[in-house]
C-alpha cells in the first residue's frame, strides 16, 4: 500500500573555476536527496548572507518577482559560498545572473539535454561542480554554490515570473523569505498595480509549519510591516526583525480587485488579450454532495483526528437546500444513510457527527467499491441529470494510500468510474500524506469534471481539508462555454470550463490575428460567456478595452502571461496524450520556453564563464551584458514608480480624529454609492461635508489635457515634464528606516502658507465665467510620481460688484490613501491673500468621490503633489460661479 513518492528534483549546477566555468539550472531525473534546510549562521561557518531582498511587481494578478542575495565569503581562502531561495511551485523562473568581482554573468534558457551536455563536458574537463535543489510542500527550491576569494562577495539574482490564482475570493502572492540564516539587511518589497482597481490588500506572515508546530506568530505582532495604497495601486514593504527571521518561513500578500462588467475583465495589449472571469452576483446552485473517507489502517492517529475535525467543521457549513450522505470504507465500504441523501437539518447534522466520531481506522483500501458506491447514492436523485438548475452533484474522495482491495488496478477503476459517472457529476479527490498515488488521483479528477488536491500531513491538515471544501462548496456555473468575437483571435486557450465556483475565477488568453498590411489591427474584441445557473441559462457579455499605459511598466508583457498560461495549460494536457500528442506539445513548449525564457520541464538555464569574458551558446560567441544593460524587473516606465521604499507607511482604517486634525469619513448616497476619503483643516473653519452636488454632466478631457470647459474655449496646461525616476535593483545604502508597526501614521507635512511659491511643474491662473472642469495630469490615467501643479482660479467680477462665488466639488477622486494626507494631497486655498500669515487650508487625500462642497467669494488656490510610490487616477474638479450663498 504504501509507496514513496515520486519527486521531480529540481538542480542547479555551478562551476566556477579561473578559466572557463559553466553553470546549469534546470530539472533533470537524477536521484538526489532532498536538501535538509537549516539555518547557517557565520558564526560557525564562513558564508554570511549580507543582503537579502525580494521585489514584485504585480500587473493584472501576473507576478514578476526578483530575488537578490548578497553572499561575502569570511573565510581567509577562496570558497564555495551557497544560497538557497525559493519561490511557488506554480512560478517559472525567467532569468539567473551572478556579479562576481563586479562582472555580470547571466543566465539563458536552453533545451535540456543540450544544457546538460554542456555541464557534463565541463565536468570532464576536471571544473568542480555544485548541485542542489529539492521540492517541498508548495515550493520549489534553488540552491546555488560559486567559489568566492577570500573576503569576496558575490551577488545573486533570480526572477521568477508566476500568474495569481484567486482562491476564496483573493490572490494570494506567496513570498517565500528564508534565506538559510539571519540577515541584516532583509526586506520585502510588493508593488500591485490593477486597472480594475483594488477592493482589498492584506498582508500576513507565517512561521514553518510541522506536524508538531502550529504557528508562532502572524501579523498581529509583526513589527515592520506597511501598507500604502489608492484605488488602482498598493504598495506593500516588510523588514522582518532578527527575531522573525528566526521564524519566518512566508510573506503573504492578499487582495482583490473590482469587478464592474458581469462578463468579466477584458484586457487587450499589443496584439494579445487576457480574459478574467469571475462573477460574483449569481446565486449558489444547491449541491449532492457525498463524501467517501479512506479509514484503512495508515488513517490512524492524526490523520484520522484531522479528518474528523474537518468534516465537523464541514458538516455545519452545509446550507439548507443541500443534501449529503457520507461513505467510510477500509477492506468493506459502509454508509451512514443506505440508499439515499439525507437533507440538511440540525437533525440530520447533528446524526453526521456521531456517525463521524464512530470512526476508527482499521483494514486495506477498497477504493473501487467506495467509488461505485457513492456514484450509486448520486444516481438514487439524479439519474439522468447533469449539473443544472436543482442541483450540482458532486463526489468528495479523501484516501491517503492506493487501493489494496478488491480492484486494485488504477486503469481499470479509472475506466469503470468514468463510465459510470458519464459526465454527470464531478469527482474530487483529495491524497492525505506522502504515499498516496496522486497522480492517479487527478487523473480520476480530471476525467470526471473534478479537480484534485494534495494534502500535507502537517499541524494544519485539518484546514487544509477545509480550505479545498470551502473553494468547492458554492458552485454559480456549469457548463461554462466562451466564445470571441469581433477581431479575430487565435492561439487561445481553453474556453469550456465543467464548473465556475465561487470565489474562483476562470482565465483565457489568445493572440488577436494580424490583419494584411497596410491594413491597421482592429482590436475590438467581445467576450460572450454562457453557462447553466440555478436560474436557467444565462449569457455575459463583456467589451475588450486596453490596458492604459500609465498602468504598465516597460518590461510589462501580456505576450507572457499568454505564454505562462499556454505553457501551463499545455504540460497539464501531457498528462493524458498519447504519444504523437505528446511529442506536439513538447516541442510547442521547448519553443515558448526558449523564446520567453522560461525554465520548465524541458528545459535548463546555463551560465558560463570563459576567459574572454562572453557566452558561448550553440558555438555562437556573444558578449555578457554589463550590470547597466541587465533585464531588470524593479525599473519604471516613463510614467509608473515602482517599489521605491522610504520607510514605507501604514495604512489607517476605521472612522476616527487623528492627533493631525485629520478627519476620516465615509458617506453612503441614497442609491447605494459610496464614498470616502479625509478632510483635514489646518486653520480656520471645519466646512461642513454634504452629499455631492448634482452637475452637469461634461465631457472628461483626455489625459493630460488638465482643464476642459464646455462654455470656454478649451484651455491646455503648461506640459509638465515627465518623471525619470527610477527605481534600483540593488539595496539602498542609506541607514534602513526605523522599525514601526503597521498602525503608526507619519507626522503631516505641514502645507506651504503660501502656494504660489511652490516649484510646480503643471497648472495655471484661469478665469471662470460659469463653470470649468480640471483634472489631475493624465487623468483617468495614472498622475505622475513628484509632480507639483498649482491653478489660481478666479471671477472676472469681484463679489463686492457681483453678488456671486466659487464652489468646487469632486466628480471624482482617486489619491493615496495615507492617514494624515502627508504624501499625495490636493490643498485647497480659498479666497486665498498673500499677506495672510495664516490662510484657511483644506487637504483632501484618500479615494472614490468626496462629498464636499468647498466655496469662495472671489478665488481658489488648488494645490496637487505626488510622491513617488503609489499612484491613483487622480481627480476631476469641477468648479462653478453661482449666486452667493448667503
């Protein structure tokens, strides 16, 4: 029964030796141990690890993460000094480099055999060679050695590249931060960056878990973490104290975006689309569900505590309108209802849980009676049904061995459970521990509309078992089928889907045809999605709309998150080709994986390092880039700041006064709108926040246009010049900022008593007659990072002559939301006077539309500045002369 299971070892070779060294990553069958991780101090050993940082910059839920890692050998001779890192088991690492003595050695991806081929005549040209790498829980890991001269450093960077998967209603990008010892200078650096806008952004820590160890700590006592964000952007930075790098295992970043379009987001960029798809206002499809439980003899101890904890559990999260029954089986299968599903009620659950501490863990596996069994409890009330309108049907197998009892071939059980189940119910399996044969296991899954998951035997079995129950449990859609049109698309991925839950979300890329020259693209592009609901068949559509390019950064590329997933989805279906099907898609994925990059199954990542200082790659000589031309990941576009940390700083929730004067408010309109943001008065009155005027309704002006009026001629601004910051991939040599926890606000940055003094780089005076709209630069866009605009806007009529005022209102509003407005603010100076020492200032920062009405007799001085981390749409004023308000 049992059987050891199969790991595929993922190894990365190094030779460095004086003359010509040859370095390797890829993944090759040789039998390897695991590798024992510990955590290496320089106190007794001669490697210290100075630097340690990760940075991710995440657009449209697709990750690009860059691990860098300072080694200095303190060893009085040359050594080989390591590092390990390790990253998702889903990710794809995209590129490699060491700066050794100041010289830049990078990684390309090549075919595998021709990689090793190149490492093994290396070896017999007698250059030393390090190997490393093991799989662990849900993570792969790299392991690199390199000899370093005494008192040397040498720097290691490793991307990785990895698309987000939403699992109960977030992304969660996984962060994996143990770097084998502790580090001085450890930081953690996530940058989101989401058109759609974000909804939620979380962050927690985890310590290792073990089946003796539960965790130490979360993100309650975490020290150092800050969260900066607007509607669009979230920037999120963590120092780990030395104490929690003694802990520490992974950073988690969660969040989610807004969903507006029932049809789902549709992004096109650059002659490639991708399609999100996840609808949240459908109604659950009541489920049949049965779940078979393995209690052979290895179930026994923990596992079986942990299996009966998590179906307790499970039992109360049944709704009313489900109906269940529950299968055991060892040598002989027992049920605890015969012949039919029971409806929920506290009876019946109450019953459930008896029946489930009545359990004990005895005999052999007889998968294949357990199977049939519970198809033949589904069949008792739908025996010609699919999932459709009253109910979803669903088989839950949970076993952590392979069969040892009755039909023991795994073909054959496949075959007869296929046949069986016909396409009329979904099949779950769930492999408890190290022996079970899970590739069996999603196979079955697969074939019957399911999907399988792998269950760790540690502390937190229990939730895990939850967890894959909770992302099951609320089916929306059957049948899912989408389907293009408008420009024509090819190279797509799969559109039919046997379920949608919710919570999830479906995702399809393609590639949009090239029309015949001189004809321009097209890209107008429709998504229709049709399924089965609880309330009928229904259809979603969505229109395609580009990604701006404010949101992007230059190495930003939709042609790679189209590869990532065709890679993805292609060595899942290796799985169960034949071998002419077999050998399309290997050659389909060794051609995707050498042109984006990307180390895979079939291919490996070389380094070498001859005399002449280039890289011979299939005997063509080209020279090593220097560090100034390396692929970089951490840079900006033009527009967009990155990961630049100053300290980072908390974000500030609830509704409260801050010590600042700061005051933080939330309003709901009558037809469910909603707003917030912050209104802080730094002298002279509170003005008193009302519902939004009603206005009319302009049309915006187009980014960068700064001020449109329908009944002025249209008024440009001064260019502004755009930002050329950029953000380094290497650590900042400056004192690291004090440790402050998540909560601590900044002290506000005082506003200038006088605005026109201010360096700006945008704005202007403008006469109002009766009404004018202004936006922030590149408004809907993103507004550019250390930007200052002033505008004194002003009536052609004094007050005293014309009994008449200024008000300004927000149509829209979208800043960083920062608690005491001391970054990306708008200042509003009304009837502002130079000689006033101590003139009236309101600060408005935050985001969605602010409720206030601001007036003046005579003018306004708008003051707008910006930082250079997280970024917004910016705002829209609208400003109108109306009768004075007395």
């Amino acid at each position: 029964m049992e059987q050891s299971m199969a790991i595929v070892k993922f190894f990365v070779f190094a030779l460095l030796v004086v003359a010509s060294d040859a370095f390797i990553a890829g993944r090759f069958d040789n039998n390897v141990a695991p590798l024992v991780r510990n955590r290496r101090s320089s106190e007794n050993g001669f490697a210290t690890i100075t630097q340690f940082h990760v940075k991710s910059l995440v657009t449209t839920r697709y990750a690009r993460v860059r691990v860098t890692s300072v080694v200095r050998n303190d060893a009085e001779v040359a050594k080989a000094v390591s590092v390990e890192m390790r990253l998702p088991k889903a990710a794809f690492i995209s590129n490699f480099s060491m700066e050794i003595e100041g010289q830049v050695y990078v990684g390309i991806v090549k075919e595998k055999a021709a990689a090793k081929a190149q490492y093994k005549a290396a070896v017999a040209r007698g250059q030393s060679a390090g190997l490393v790498t093991a799989n662990t829980r849900e993570s792969q890991t790299f392991d690199v050695s390199v000899n370093v001269a005494a008192g040397g450093n040498v720097t290691f960077q490793l991307d990785y590249e990895e698309l987000l998967k939403r699992r109960l209603s977030v992304y969660n990008h996984v962060i994996y931060a143990d770097p084998g010892q502790i580090v001085d200078d450890c930081n953690i650096e996530v940058h989101i960056s989401e058109p759609s806008g974000i909804t939620l952004v979380e962050a927690d820590a985890k310590s290792e878990k073990t089946k003796k160890q539960k965790n130490s700590f979360d993100l309650e006592s975490i020290s150092d973490v800050r969260i900066r964000r607007s509607s669009t952007q979230a920037y999120i930075s963590y120092r780990p104290s030395r104490k929690e790098q003694k802990l520490l295992s992974r950073f988690n970043v969660k969040y989610d975006v807004t969903r507006e379009q029932l049809g789902g987001d549709l992004l096109i960029r650059n002659g490639y689309f991708v399609h999100f798809f996840a609808p949240d206002h459908l109604p659950v499809i009541p489920k049949k569900v049965v779940f078979v439980i393995d209690r052979s003899g290895s179930m026994a101890g923990q596992k079986m505590r942990q299996t009966k904890e998590a179906l307790r559990i499970i039992l109360d999260d049944l709704k009313p309108q489900d109906q269940f029954n529950i299968i055991t089986f060892s040598d002989n299968v027992k049920s605890w209802q015969s012949g039919e599903l029971m409806t929920v009620n506290d009876f019946n659950i109450g019953r459930a849980k008896d029946f489930v501490n009545q359990i004990h863990a005895y005999g052999g596996t007889n998968f294949n009676s357990a199977a049939q069994d519970g198809v033949a409890l589904l069949e008792t009330v739908s025996m010609n049904q699919t999932n459709s309108l009253d109910g979803a049907s669903m088989l839950i197998l949970l076993t952590d061995g392979q069969p040892t009892s009755g039909v023991t071939s795994t073909s054959e059980i496949r075959r007869s459970l296929l046949e069986r189940v016909a396409g009329r119910y979904s099949v779950f399996c769930l492999g408890f521990g190290p022996n079970v044969d899970h590739k069996f296991l999603d196979k079955l899954a697969t074939e019957n509309q399911g999907l399988s998951r792998r269950i760790y035997g540690d502390a937190d079995a229990a939730l895990q078992l939850k967890g894959f129950y909770d992302e099951v449990a609320s089916p929306m859609l059957a049948h899912v089928i989408i389907n293009y049109t408008g420009t024509p698309v090819v190279d797509v991925s799969k559109t039919s889907f046997d379920n949608f839950f919710e919570g999830s979300e479906i995702l399809v890329v393609g590639r949009i045809i090239e029309p015949p020259s001189p004809r321009p693209r097209s890209e107008v592009l429709d998504a229709l999605v049709g399924g089965d609901s609880v309330d009928g068949k229904v259809t979603l559509v969505t229109q395609g709309e580009q990604i701006p390019e404010t949101f992007v950064d230059e190495e930003f590329s939709m042609e790679k998150i189209w590869a990532y997933l065709t890679v993805k989805q292609l060595l899942r279906e290796k799985t169960f080709a034949d071998r002419e099907r077999k050998n399309e898609i290997d050659a389909r994925v060794l051609r995707l994986s050498t042109t984006h990059n990307f180390v895979t199954d079939l291919t490996s990542m070389v380094v070498t390092k001859p005399s002449d200082d280039t890289v011979v790659v299939d005997d063509t000589t080209i020279p090593i880039p220097t560090p100034a031309v390396m692929p970089r990941i951490g840079g900006m576009s033009r527009y967009t700041s990155f990961g630049r940390s100053y300290g980072g700083y908390g974000s500030r929730g609830g509704s409260h006064r801050t010590s600042g004067g700061s005051y933080r408010f939330r309003h709901r309109s009558r037809g469910g709108s909603r707003f917030a943001g912050r209104l802080h008065v730094t002298s002279g009155r509170v003005i008193p926040m009302g519902a939004s005027q009603s206005i009319q309704n302009h049309p915006l002006p187009m980014p960068g246009a700064g001020v449109y009026s329908p009944f002025l001629p249209s008024l440009q601004l001064p260019a502004f010049p755009l930002s050329t910051t950029t953000t380094a991939t290497e650590a900042p040599t400056t004192t690291l900022p004090p440790t402050t926890t998540q909560a601590t606000t900044l002290e506000p940055v005082p506003p200038p008593a006088n605005p026109l003094d201010i360096a700006s780089n945008c704005g202007s005076d403008t006469e109002i007659t009766m009404s004018l709209n202004v936006t922030s630069p590149q408004h809907p866009g993103l507004y550019p990072t250390n930007t200052q605009c002033v505008w004194r806007f002003f009536k052609s009529t004094p007050a005293a002559v014309n009994p008449t005022q200024i008000k300004l209102t927000f149509p829209s509003f979208d800043l960083e939301d920062e608690a005491n407005c001391s970054r990306d603010r708008v200042l509003v100076y009304p009837d502002f006077d130079a000689a006033q020492t101590n003139p009236e200032i309101l600060t408005f920062c935050g985001f969605q539309s602010i409720p206030t009405v601001v007036n003046a007799r005579d003018e306004l001085v708008v003051v707008f500045q910006s930082d250079d981390v997280v970024q917004g749409r910016g705002f829209l004023i609208n400003l109108q002369v109306e009768d004075f308000a007395i």
